[in-house]
C-alpha cells in the first residue's frame, strides 16, 4: 500500500506525520507499505492509496474515502487508532 502524508509545504509537519505513520505500523505489525511525504499539491497529480493529513486539510480532500484526518500529528495514539480502523475496514490488517 502506498500511503502520502500530506502537509502544506511537504517538509516539516507531512515529514512528523510520516515517522509517526511508520511508527504506528510497525506497532501494528502491518507490513509491506510505502510511505511518503509529499505537499498538498502533488497529491492531486500522483497517486496515493492513502492520504493520512492533519485535520487543516479537511476541506481540500472532502469527499475522498482514502484520507485519514488527524488532529495531532505527533501523537501516536490518535494516529494508531485511526490507522487500525481503516485498515480493519479495508481488510488489511
């Protein structure tokens, strides 16, 4: 699975979010995933299994049910419990 994690710029807060992101899968045990960081604008030109942003970008990627919106995105509770729910829901956990 490729996962994006999306901030504004796509260095300080997408880079925060993808090493919590790794952290929280590996914690997980899921295996086999991708992850990247990228600006909010490269998002729409390439292409992501999953999306995990902050919830600032909630009104730029309404609609789309690969995102993952977390409030914090340092904390790995959140980021785990949201993580492992939609990857239950998919099946891939």
């Amino acid at each position: 699975m490729h996962i994006v994690c999306v901030c504004g710029l796509g260095m300080g807060s997408s880079l925060i979010l993808k090493m919590t992101v790794d952290k929280t899968l590996k914690e997980l045990g899921a295996t086999g995933h991708d992850i990247e960081h990228w600006d909010a604008g490269t998002v729409d030109s390439r292409g992501a299994d999953l999306i995990v942003t902050s919830a600032d970008f909630e009104s730029r990627f309404s609609g789309r049910d690969n995102v993952i919106f977390v409030n914090n995105v340092v904390n790995t509770g959140e980021v785990k419990e949201k993580l492992k729910t939609y990857l239950e829901a998919r099946h891939l956990l």
